[in-house]
C-alpha cells in the first residue's frame, strides 16, 4: 500500500515525492503519463548530442533563498543571466525595454534621466491598471506597446492584451539604465548538468517508484494507495464538469544546425514577423561547447498539451469553482501549475509544493523542521516579481 499517489513527474510532484519520501518516510509512487520525469522542465541529449529543452527554455531564477538552497541539494549550478533580443523595425533590440532599446530604435543619444522624461512624456495615464494593455501603455505609450507588446501578446494568446489580466505583461518590466538582463532576481542560474539529472536526484529514493507513460486513471483503481497528489490540469480531474478551462498551447519546431553559433543572443523575439513568438538558442543557456547548435521555435496553439493557464476574470471564476470542488475533495491534494491554474514559474511552484509539505505535515505524526519550510506561494510570487534582495546564500555556483 503506498502511503501517496502523485500524479505529475514535475517540479509539483517531484518536490513532494522528495519530500514526503526523505522526510517523513512515506511510500510514494509517482505516475507520469509522458515517457519522462522533469515535466515541461525536461531536458535531453538530442541526436545530434545538444542539451535541449523539449518544452521550450527554461531559465530558473528566484529570490527566494529557501527554494534556490532546497535545489541545490539536487544540483551544483551554472551561473546565467538570460539576455534576450527583440526583432523591431528591422533591429535586434533589447527586452526589456531599456535606455539603450530607445536610443538604438529611435538613433538617440538620451541619458537615463532623458529617457525617463521621453517615457513619461509619451506615457498615456490610467486611472486604474487593469490589463496587459495598460501596464504597458501606462508606462511607455501606445506606440512602443504597439511595436514590442500589442502583436506578441495576440500571437502567444490569440487575444487583445486589453482582454488579459496585468500580470501577463507585467512580468517584463521598463528599465531607465542599461541592465539588459531578463531577470533581476538575486539568484540565477541552470543546473550544471540539466534539468532532468536534478529530477532525477530528486526521485532516487528507496521509497519512491516512478511509473511513466501511465494516466493515473489507468491505475488508481488497481494499485492502492491512501491520498493523492495531484498536479495535472483541475479541469480535467472533475472530467470538465463545469466546461474547459481554457490553457494555451505551444508547438516546438526543433532544428539542430551545422554552425556554431546562430543567433547574437539566447532568446529572441519576434513580436512582429512571423507565426513563432520566439527562437531560442541552447547553447547559451547550458553552456555546452559543440559544433552544430539547436535551436527551437514556438507556435502558440490553441490545441495541444496544456502549456499557458489564461489569467483573465472570466477564467479566474471558473477556476474558483474548480478550486471550490477541488477543497471539497478528501484525499486529494492540488499542486502546480494545471491543478491550480496559476502563471507560476519553476521556483514558484517549488514553494507551492514545500509549502502543500509543510501543510501536510500539520496534521500528521511528521512535523517539519523550519528549514524544510519554503516561503508560501504568494510570497514567492511577490519575490519573484520585485528586484534583487540581499540574498547571501551559501551555496556555491560554478
Ligand atoms: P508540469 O511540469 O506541467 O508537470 C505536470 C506533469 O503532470 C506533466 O509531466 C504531465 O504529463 C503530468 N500529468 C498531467 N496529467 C496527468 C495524468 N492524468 N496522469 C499522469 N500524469 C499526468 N518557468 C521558469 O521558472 N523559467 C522559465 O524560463 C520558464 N519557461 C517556460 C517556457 C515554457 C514554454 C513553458 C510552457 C513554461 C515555462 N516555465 C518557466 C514554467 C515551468 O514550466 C513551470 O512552472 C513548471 O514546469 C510547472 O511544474 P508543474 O509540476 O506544476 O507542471
Ligand atoms: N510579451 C510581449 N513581447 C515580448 C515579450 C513578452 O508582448 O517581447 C508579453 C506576452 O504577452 C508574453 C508575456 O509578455 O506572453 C510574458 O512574457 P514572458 O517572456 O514572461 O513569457 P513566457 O516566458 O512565460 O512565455
């Protein structure tokens, strides 16, 4: 009899998995309906010998010291500050946003405290911030949210920033200096061996199983077990009983080229040009030394893996009903980024799930010690959106 059912090999899952099997010598088994752990974080060798990332890049950064020393049991690190370049008026471009995106796109020569001037001079002032649309034209004006966000936003979303919450555009910022980095957060970096390595470490215990290629439906009525975790979309456990719960899709178009190196940065963007959003360079990201490069493009879809929950009022109700059902359900845990239907990046979810641990500990014999507490969700979410802090954290990166 296993003591939890997971179901998700991701972050959610494998945190948890980790946690209730080292910690409080539970029986876990974990089931994952792909062919592999690591969830939309997997990574992998392909043919050609190139670290790439199935699901599209993936950059791990947080403020939060907790969750960053919690990996680091897993991995050593890579240090990385991700730097992206946007396809503009016929230029690579800075993004975010930044003095030198303005002087370059406009042939100026402004000063940070100029360039705040141009910005509020050009800003177009809201009375309320509601939308994708008004963060950005609130703070730069219509005409660069008109080359840098307006059609982005359409081609990820299939839909007007002005139908999504703030939090979408948000989470790229408007800078007066030249940081051109993508995130500020205090910690950044990639595990120094990939991404499906550190899973892999996570879920080397005598107390977890991992089955792949597995629906848990397929097995929750054969192998016994006393709860569930479950980290899958929350629609689809109650078999979309109060309709579908819209989640954008991606598809990955990946192509390994005979040259070095192929692109001036990791990312770029074309918020313009072109059915892709983006292409991205691996190399830059893991630091591997190789003669071919790969390199990966994305198509938003509407159909497909689940990828994007859709933060806009209307599914921010349907979810609460969701969430409500999902409360009223005994022995069920909902955990991650589908379950609970949140825009949560990796170390989010990493404090979402040792905070469910810590939750789960409360009403057992278990108790964890403060150290193996993280942060709660919201605070990450709160770390991961505000500059650097003075984070001091011990653990070392090469
Ligand atoms: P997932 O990784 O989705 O894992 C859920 C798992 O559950 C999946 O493996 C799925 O197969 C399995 N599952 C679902 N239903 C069932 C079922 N019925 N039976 C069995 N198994 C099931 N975050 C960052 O911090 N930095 C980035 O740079 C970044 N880039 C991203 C780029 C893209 C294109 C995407 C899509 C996401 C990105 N993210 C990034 C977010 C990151 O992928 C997520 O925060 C994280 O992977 C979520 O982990 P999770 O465990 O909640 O979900
Ligand atoms: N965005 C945009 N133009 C850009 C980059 C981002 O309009 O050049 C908007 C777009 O709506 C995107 C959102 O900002 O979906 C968040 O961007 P991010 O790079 O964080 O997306 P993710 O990496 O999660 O796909």
């Amino acid at each position: 009899m296993f003591d939890y059912l997971i179901v998700g090999a991701g972050f959610a899952g494998s945190v948890l998995a980790e946690r209730l099997a080292s910690q409080a010598g539970k029986k876990v088994l974990v089931c994952d309906r792909r062919s592999h752990i690591g969830g939309n974080a997997y990574d992998h060798y392909n043919d050609a010998g190139v670290l790439v990332h199935r699901y599209g890049p993936h950059i791990f950064h947080t403020n939060s010291r907790d969750v960053f020393e919690y990996l680091s049991t897993f991995t050593e690190w890579r240090r990385y500050e991700h730097r992206v370049l946007a396809s503009v008026d016929g230029q690579l471009v800075p993004i975010p946003i930044n003095l030198d995106t303005i002087n370059k796109l406009y042939s100026l020569n402004l000063t940070a405290f100029q360039v705040e001037e141009f910005f509020a001079s050009v800003a177009e002032p809201k009375d309320s911030i509601r939308t994708s649309e008004d963060v950005v034209v609130s703070k730069v004006g219509r005409e660069l949210y008109e080359k840098f966000f307006r059609n982005y936003t359409r081609k990820q979303w299939d839909m007007d920033p002005s139908e999504l919450d703030r939090s979408v555009t948000a989470r790229v910022p408007t800078r007066t200096n030249r940081d051109d980095r993508y995130f500020t957060d205090t910690y950044q970096a990639m595990p120094l061996h990939g991404f499906t390595r550190m899973f892999e470490a996570m879920l080397d215990h005598p107390n977890i199983k991992v089955m792949l290629n597995t629906d848990y439906r397929e097995i929750q009525q054969v192998i016994p077990f006393k709860e569930m975790i479950y980290s899958g979309p929350v629609d689809e456990f109650f078999d979309l009983r109060f309709g579908k719960l819209p989640y954008r899709s991606l598809q990955f178009k990946h192509e390994t080229l005979n040259e070095n190196v192929h692109q001036p940065a990791a990312v770029i963007n074309y918020p313009n040009e072109h059915l892709y959003t983006r292409v991205t360079e691996f190399k830059y990201l893991t630091g591997q030394e190789h003669p071919k490069t790969s390199i990966v493009y994305e198509y938003p879809k509407a159909e497909g893996d689940p990828y994007y929950p859709v933060p806009r009022p209307e599914n921010a109700e349907l979810y609460k009903k969701y969430k409500e059902l999902a409360d009223a359900t005994p022995n069920v845990h909902f955990v991650g980024r589908l379950a609970t239907y949140k825009y949560y990046n990796m170390d989010q979810v990493v404090a979402q799930a040792l905070a469910l641990f810590a939750k789960l500990g409360e009403r057992q014999t278990w108790h964890p010690t403060e150290s193996q507490v993280a942060a709660e969700p919201e605070k990450a979410v709160a770390l991961s959106t505000s500059g650097p802090q003075n984070g001091n954290g011990k653990t070392s990166l090469n």
